[in-house]
C-alpha cells in the first residue's frame, strides 16, 4: 500500500477522546499538556524540527545561541506554571527585586547611570523612591510621571474603547514629555509591547504597565533563562509531553483540516489522516487563515489584517569581559536592552552580549556589515570595557513577524479560543488573552483553547492547570 493511499488512524486512549494540537510553540505544547493532563488522547504536530516556536535555541560553533533574548515577570503566572509544568522553574529565575540599570550616554562619564528597581513596599510606595531619584528625568518630568501613573491605574484595560487609542497621544495629554516617554514609558513599553507608545493601543498599553507595576509590588521583577531556551521549550517540553502520553510528531506539516459529516475531524499530514473528536490550531495567524475550513468564522479574512512586528537580536563575542552586570538598557543610543549570554551559551572565553532590539522596523532588513558598522561603535559608547576588546563574533538573528502589531484597532480583529464550528479552538499569543504578543500571552491562550476542548468533550479540567488563575 502506497504512502498516500495509507488509511486514517484513530489514536483513541482509555477516555475514547482525542484531540489533535496543530503547532508546537508554547501555546501548542501548553494546549497539548493540559488536555493530556485531563486523560484526552493528544497528537501534536509541528512543522519545524523542534519545539517552542519563536523562542528557540539554535549551534553556532560551540556556542549554543537564543534567536532572541525572551524575558518574563513574576506576574507572568501563566507561564511560570508552564515552567513549572515542565520542571524548568530553577533554570529560568526571577531576579529578588526588580533592578535595571539605566545608562544615558549623552551624559557625561560619572553621571550615566540611573536605576529602576523597587523597595519592599506596597504600591505605589514600590517604586516610590527609585522615582524620585531617577537621574534621567527632571524633578517636574518624575512628578508628571507620578501623576500619570495614577491616572493609568484608574483604566479598565478591557474597556474597548481603549484599544480604539494609541498610548503615546494618551500619555501626552497626561503632560508627559517626549523626554519621559523615551527614558521610562517606552524603556518598558518597547520591549513589552514590541511597539512605541504612538504606535501601541491604549489598552495593550494600561494592561501592561497596570499588570506589571501597579498591580503587586514584585509584578515586575525580571526572570529570564540561564540556559538556552531550547533547553526548556525543546527538550523539557518533549520529555513533559512524552510523560503525558501526548504522541508529538516535528517535521509534519498540516495540509489540510476538515469536519467529517459525523461531526468530528480529519487532520491532514503527508502519508496519513488523522481522524480525531477535537482540533486546536495553534500557528500564527495567516497560517491559521490558511487551514480554516468555511464557516470557522464569520469573518476570516479579519486574521489577515492583524499586522505583524519585527525584533531584531545583535549577537557579539567579545574576547574578554566587558560588562558586569546581567543586563543594563540605555537612553541616548540606538541599543535597547542588552543582556550577557556568556554562561548560557557555552561561551569558555571572553564575553557574549545580545542585544534585543524590538519594533526594529528600520534596522530589520540591513545587511550585516551595516549592523556591524551601526551597533560596534555604540556599544563602545555604552560599555567602556568594549573599547578596547576585540570583537570574536559578530552576528544578527531577524524575526521579521515576531509578534502581532499591537496598534490602535487590533482588539477587535482577535479571535477567542472558540470558532463557530464544534470542536476548532483557536491558540497562539496573537488571540484574544488581554496581553501582548508575550510568553505569557501564549501559554494563556493554550489554556484557553484546552479549556473550550475539555467542555465540549466532556472532560473535568485539571485543577492545578488553574492554579495560575488563582494566584493573579
């Protein structure tokens, strides 16, 4: 019997309910662990060679090297139950107390440093007096700021007619200065929200800074992997999966999924069809346009008007230590954040730096050697010890659809877990969480999506796949 001509296969465990799980970034692995933790039988199908989508680890030499630099914050409770889940919570860990050096280089050596951190206080008082002290704004601007922050507090992030808004035209009517939107409201919001405040709704925007710093006074204490991600999403991942019964195929593209007149589904991969009771579509979302079948939505093409943002990543191998601290961002510079990977990538000698560069729409495309010429000299600029290191490596990692763009309008073209047809659940950060396009937004929609599965097939929800909940 040929390949194609292969008949359908049932993967049926002892509940009689099976799910197939299409895409294995976080909200997909997240989907397929909670549906296989309530006892249905889960295929999971991924295209690329390896698991956790955008936030992978790829070989460089004997460096092992992040696409990108990817962070969370203790409020991100979904996505430290997923790290939890896969047992990878002591390899990702959050900092005791938020602590970001700030360093404008346009000031004078001696008197570039600032900091953003927080006191064990209750909020506001947190970051009280990290404010009042911060050298990068005048006493006027950190007033103003107070001010703002207050009001910020007050807004209803689900309120749809903040999303109508951009950020930036809200905080300029709250007399924020282009000076403080540059050295505080986008020194969070950039890399949060992968977009500046004129660019951003005003809902993503209140949801971030209201979760983030004025919800619980550790909310935005920083964690971030001290091994390769491909160490958690990959292989921790896997080897979840695997214990959960879940049966994972990489490599396997869907061509096609469709509702069979039984009313359950056909999963399409080369040489097989997979006849299952429940789908979840878990790719972004012009791929999920794709393989929606007709009547999934009233109206699909809405998918395709969800923009998209890129983040560029600067990857340089100094031959010697040139930075002390784990990370520090910078005012008066083209560099955003900057993180030291040395330890995580293998790296014997010398230092490896990575530089997340988001909403880099304008350095996206340039070629190497313009990076190179862009980016050496201001890191010379910002870290003293880089002046007279040499420079090993030198490379860039481009993730041209990052995230979705999260503009004034995007909250009404995003989907919730549940279509229009039984059994096709939606995931992936791109849906309607409430959050940005962040780690946390994708394991929240995984959770979503297995929710609806797990109603419609008439399976309990695991209680501890809830606890997040709980704890938010």
């Amino acid at each position: 019997m040929s390949e194609d001509a292969r008949p359908a296969r049932a993967h049926t465990g002892p509940t009689g309910r099976t799910a197939v799980v299409v895409g294995g970034g976080l909200a997909g692995v997240t989907a397929a662990l909670a549906l296989a933790d309530a006892g249905v039988r889960v295929t999971l199908l991924e295209g690329r060679p390896r698991l956790g989508g955008l936030a992978f680890s790829f070989q460089r030499g004997d460096l092992t090297v992040d696409n990108g630099q990817h962070v969370y914050l203790r409020c991100c409770t979904a996505y430290r139950w997923f790290l939890d889940r896969i047992e990878g919570t002591a390899l990702a860990p959050l900092q005791d107390r938020l602590d970001v050096p700030v360093v404008d280089v346009d000031k004078p050596e001696g008197r570039r440093l600032g900091r953003l951190r927080r006191d064990p206080l209750p909020v506001p008082l947190h970051l009280g007096r990290s404010l009042a002290t911060y050298p990068h704004l005048s006493l006027a601007e950190r007033a103003s700021v107070g001010r703002a922050a207050l009001a910020l507090k007050g807004l209803d992030p689900t309120d749809p007619a903040l999303d109508d808004q951009d950020f930036g035209t809200w905080l300029a009517r709250h007399g924020q200065s282009a000076r403080a939107i540059e050295a505080l409201w986008d020194l969070i919001g950039v890399p949060t929200l992968n977009a500046v405040a004129g660019d951003a709704s005003l809902g993503l925007a209140a949801k971030v800074f209201k979760t983030g710093l004025l919800s619980e006074p550790g909310a935005a204490d920083i964690g971030w992997a001290h091994v390769p991600l491909g160490d958690l999403h990959d292989r921790l991942a896997r080897k979840s999966l695997d214990s959960a019964g879940v049966r994972t195929e990489v490599r396997t593209r869907v061509t096609s999924v469709s509702r069979n007149a039984d009313g359950r589904w056909s999963v399409e991969i080369p040489g097989e069809t997979i006849d299952t009771d429940a789908v979840v579509l878990a790719v972004p979302q012009r791929e999920t346009h794709d393989l929606l079948p007709a009547g999934a939505m009233d109206d699909p093409g809405r998918l395709l008007r969800i923009g998209t943002a890129p983040i560029l990543n600067v990857h340089v191998v100094y031959d010697r230590p040139v930075l002390a601290r784990p990370l520090l961002t910078a005012l008066g510079t083209p560099v955003q954040w900057v993180f030291d990977r040395t330890a995580s990538s293998g790296l014997r000698e010398g230092q490896y730096l990575a530089l997340s560069q988001s909403a880099a729409h304008d350095d996206i495309d340039l070629p190497v050697a313009d990076l190179r010429e862009r980016y050496l000299p201001e890191l010379e600029r910002l870290i003293p010890g880089a002046r007279t290191a040499e420079v090993r490596d030198f490379f860039v990692t481009r993730e041209r659809t990052a995230t979705f763009a999260p503009t004034p309008g995007v909250g009404r073209l995003r989907p919730g877990a549940r279509t229009k047809v039984p059994g096709l659940y939606l995931a992936g950060a791109w849906t309607a969480t409430g959050w940005p396009a962040t780690m946390e937004g994708a394991v929240r929609s995984g959770v979503s999506a297995a929710d609806a599965a797990l109603g419609a097939l008439g399976r309990p929800r695991p209680r501890h796949l809830f606890q997040f909940e709980e704890a938010a």
